[in-house]
C-alpha cells in the first residue's frame, strides 16, 4: 500500500516524496477514527482490526519514509515487513470468517519478504528491497481483492468496486516492480515514474479506504438494525420480529409448516433456588442447544420469559414432533461445563397447518393448548395439536419397549405407543 515512494533510498523526487507524505496520513488518519470509533462501540471488533491494519501501514510506511529517529537500516529491517504484515489484520477484517483460508492467505506478502531476505542482500540492495517489497505488495492487494468479494454483508457494487481498485493497485505495484528490475536503480530518484502514474495510484488508495469506510458504516448500521430484532440475552429473534419471520416462512417448499413452542419446566423454582443468573445462563444453553439440533431454514426465536417458539416447514408432523423429542432429550440429558449434571427440562407443544392456510395467531393458540396439556401431564413431555386431535407423546418409554434402542427409534416406539396417528 505505497507507490515507488520513497521506499528507503530518501527520495529527493518532490512529486513521490508528497505522495508518500500523504499516503501515511491518509491511512494513520483513517487507523485512528477506526480505532476511536471501536471505542464507542466495542462489539465492533472488526473497526479495531481494521484500524490496526490501517496503523501498521502508516507506521511502517513512516518508517521507510524515514520520518523517524530510527537509523535508516533499523527503520528499513522493521517498516517493510510492517507494512506487509498490515494485510493480515485488514483481510480478516474484511473476509468472511468462515473462509480460515483468507487469513492465511494474507502472511504471503510478509512471507516473501522474510524468505526473500535469507536468500538476497536486501540491505545492501535498493534495487533488490524494491523489487521484494513491490511484488509482496502486489501479492497483498491481490489477497485483499479476493477478501473484498468475501465480505459479509457488502452491497455487490461496494465488494466489485472495492477488488477493481486493490486489483489496478497490484497491477501498478507489479509494473513498477518490473521497471525497478530492468532499470536496477540505486536510488528511487532514478526509477522513471510518470507523476500522473503516482497521482492515479494515490486516488485509487483513497476509493478503497472510502469505500472500507463506506462499507463498515453499512456494517454498523445493519448490526444496529439487527440488534433491534433480536433478543439481547439469547441471541435469538424475539416476539415480534420472530412473528415477522413466521409469516416469510409459511413460502416454504414444505407440505407442512409446524410451530413448536418450548417452555423450560419450573422456571421460576431454577431462579428461586440458584439465582437469576442460573436461570439466564440455562436459556442461553437451550437457545445454543436448539440453534445445534435445527434445520438451516428453522426460524427460532424467545417468545416468553422461558418459552421459545420454532417454525419451519417439514414433511409431516411425525417429523416435527422427531425434532422437538430430540431438543426436549438433549436437555434432559446436557452436561453442564463444569461437567455436573444440571436437572433442568422443557415441555414442547407442536401445531401444524399446510403453507397456504397457516397463520402464527391460530397456529400459536393451538400450540399453547398443546403446550398446556404436555405440562398438565407432568411435564418434559411432548404433546401436538393437529386439527381437533390432541396427542400426547410419553415423557419415558413404556415398559417393554426396548430401552436400549437407538433415539430415534425409541422416540417412534413412543409416538407409536399412544395408538396415535400424526400424519
């Protein structure tokens, strides 16, 4: 992120000299709103890695600018890979952090510069540091481009514009790379750069970190935007937003849309006997729980103080009372971190509807008798509503059912066992 500069030979080339002058306070600037910003908003963690990587480029930059009290061969050994190292922190702040790969990717331009220096006497060398630095740097606005494609939730024309400037900046790094080679100056005062080459390359670093900036401001405001809709102890959707997201639901593929609402059993005697935080440490385990055993297209949300309510379209309300037997289980039996055994379990209350007559308010009355009858019943138990049929599911196998089965066998043995047909 610099242009033929100065680059360490102390240019006396006016032109590159401003150029470079201004690239370290573009990006020091830029480093510190981020920073100071992440200050006032500290769940922003990606505007404090951002910045950090906007800092370590205008440190290393200042550095081989020579605008520091550091002697010329100290300020050379630590700016360059400084600089280059800055493009790990600005890839992960701006690649998808699922994709591990982006990351890693970003130590290649640091990379080549350490391997390079074991190999040539880049100390000894303008030429040869120049050529080392400008190629690991072409490499690095490479990786970023990629990065830039990867963001999360990027508007298409801010990703493409954002790799189109880092793409022109590598090819510019790379061509003056080429020059240096051929030329092999001793100097940067005798690379034969164009003035209108420097002045596009700097009005290219200023799009992209507008548009950094542009794109992290639309991050911000999404996040606060999504903040509002979701329930701030759990993570999950609440009431109303979860209400929202039925009805977007009820589109599915599916022949079926199931509402299943959970309620935690003897909630308030957990908050009474171990405390408050007890009882929030336990929905927050049960929200995590559910997120792990549901569908991608599951829409989850907490629609009462130790209720969460589930809707998502299945094959039939076999499937769904499969799926809320296997949640109600893995509570019953969840390990707690400390590895104790914490008693706590959950009464579920299915109903279901085809996609073209389901509306939340029947679906959710229905369910709530469903859930009253699963707690009238004695609890951590699972009872479905479907039409004007009520049905039960047993809380433990009935005596001579194998109790050895598989889970999910035994869950049908049960079903079965009430003489019930679901579907």
């Amino acid at each position: 992120m610099v242009t033929a500069q100065t680059l360490s030979g102390r240019s006396n080339v006016p032109d590159l000299q401003i150029a470079l002058a201004l690239h370290v306070i573009q990006t020091g600037t830029l480093a510190v709103l981020l920073l100071g910003a992440w200050l006032g908003a500290r769940r922003e963690v990606r505007l404090a890695i951002l910045g950090l990587g906007l800092l370590f480029a205008s440190l290393g930059l200042t550095m081989i600018g020579g605008w520091t009290p550091l002697p010329p061969g100290v300020a050379d050994a630590v700016g360059y890979p400084l600089s280059l190292f800055a493009f790990v922190p600005l890839t992960v702040a701006l690649a998808d952090s699922r994709r591990a790969h982006m990351p890693a990717a970003a130590l290649i331009p640091a990379l080549i510069w350490f391997a390079a220096s074991l190999v040539l006497p880049l100390q000894d060398s303008f030429a040869h540091r120049l050529t080392v630095y400008l190629l690991a740097l072409s490499v690095g606005h490479l990786v970023l481009a990629v990065a830039a494609l990867q963001i999360v939730r990027g508007r298409s024309r801010q990703r493409v514009s954002l790799s189109a400037s880092w793409i022109l900046q590598a090819c510019f790094a790379l061509s003056l790379a080429l020059t240096v080679v051929i030329v092999a100056p001793d100097k940067a005062a005798d690379i034969p750069t164009p003035s209108i080459a420097v002045i596009l390359f700097q009005i290219g670093m200023i799009v992209s970190l507008v548009l950094m900036a542009w794109i992290h401001l639309d991050h911000s405001q999404q996040n606060h935007a999504l903040q509002g809709r979701m329930d701030r102890l759990t993570g999950t959707l609440n009431r109303q937003s979860f209400i929202a997201a039925f009805k977007a639901s009820t589109g599915s593929k599916k022949p079926v849309i199931a509402l299943l609402v959970f309620k935690v059993d003897g909630f308030r005697a957990i908050n009474a006997a171990s405390g408050p935080g007890a009882g929030d440490a336990l929905l927050v385990e049960f929200a995590y729980l559910c997120g792990a055993h549901l569908p991608e297209q599951a829409v989850l949300g907490r629609t009462g103080s130790a209720e969460f309510s589930v809707a998502l379209g299945v094959e039939g309300a076999r499937q769904a009372v499969l799926l809320a037997e296997a949640i109600r289980l893995a509570l019953e039996s969840r390990t707690s971190q400390s590895g104790t055994t914490q008693k706590a379990t959950v009464s579920v209350g299915i109903a279901t509807a085809e996609p073209a007559t389901a509306q939340f308010e029947p679906l959710m009355i229905a369910a709530s008798e469903a859930l009253a009858a699963a707690i009238a019943r004695g609890g951590n138990r699972t009872s479905i509503k479907t039409g004007e049929k009520l049905v039960t599911i047993p809380g433990e196998a009935p005596r001579g059912i194998d109790a050895q089965a598989d889970r999910q066998v035994a869950i049908l043995r049960r079903i079965a066992a009430t003489g019930a047909t679901l579907d």
